[in-house]
C-alpha cells in the first residue's frame, strides 16, 4: 500500500510541477534546472508543497538513496524556503542541493 501511495504522490508531484509554471509547460521540453527559486515562490500552498516535494525525491532518486528523514526534510524544507527568498534568481535545484549538504 505504501508503495503505491509514493507511486502515486510521484506522478502528482511531477504533474503539478508542470502545470504550477505554465510557461514551461506549453513550448516543449524542460529541465528540473529551469526553474529559479522565484519560480517556485510565487506559488503558494499545496503548489508550492508539491514542487518542494519533487525537488527532494528529485535529488533523493538521482542519489541512488531510498531512506529519508521525515524530520530532516523538513527542516530542508525549511532551509530551502530561506534560501529561495534570499536568492530567487538561483536554480531551484541548485538551492536544494544546497540545503541537503
């Protein structure tokens, strides 16, 4: 059951990362690089929650990982949050890598 819920929050997260920036989306292909800080800023609520959670399973699945802290990623979510407001011209991907160090 567990899996599938996580299948499940995959697919909607990288659904919700295409249509939470509709510039993106309707000219082609993009790369996770693309967005900038401000881009995931301007949303707010469950939008912005989903990116964020992309972002972390993004960088959790490229690290060849499969255990996470729930405590730690929110306080990256944190961190990632305070570094996306102080620097919104920065890669979004690039924050969070950041912060995950």
């Amino acid at each position: 059951m567990m899996s599938s819920k996580r299948s499940v929050v995959g697919v909607a997260a990288v659904a919700c990362l295409v249509m939470v920036t509709p510039g993106y989306a309707q000219d082609g292909n993009r790369t996770v690089g693309q967005y900038q800080c401000r881009d995931v800023m301007r949303d707010s609520g469950a939008n912005r929650d989903v990116v964020i959670a992309f972002l972390h399973g993004f960088l959790l699945g490229k690290s060849g990982r499969t255990e996470f802290n729930l405590d730690g990623l929110h306080k990256q979510t944190d961190a990632f949050v305070e570094r996306c407001l102080s620097n919104p011209d920065e890669k979004a991907v690039d924050a969070m890598t950041t912060v995950k160090q």
